[in-house]
C-alpha cells in the first residue's frame, strides 16, 4: 500500500521517511533516478546492473 500511495494512487500520501526508504531501496538495486531535463524526470538502471 506505501508504494501504491507514493504512485498517487492513494490516501494518505506516504511519510517522507517511507518515500525515503523506498528511494534507497531502488537505488540498492542499481535504478538510477535522472532529474529533470527538458524531457522530464525519469528513472534507469545504472551501467553496471544492464551488463549483468
């Protein structure tokens, strides 16, 4: 349910500590979070976990 919410798809909005821990979560597992840059932010996987 905190990951539905943190998607928008739910009240109440997750705490900032959740949001956080699921951020940390993904990056431990190589996505890397591209800020905005003319074409909107997005998400990839870093180099090292595509050449798995």
């Amino acid at each position: 349910m905190t990951v539905k919410r943190a998607e928008g798809s739910g009240k109440p909005y997750p705490s900032a500590d959740a949001v956080t821990a699921i951020c940390h979560a993904l990056e431990s597992e190589g996505v890397e979070f591209i800020p905005e840059n003319g074409g909107g932010a997005g998400v990839r996987l870093t180099k090292a976990n595509n050449e798995k």
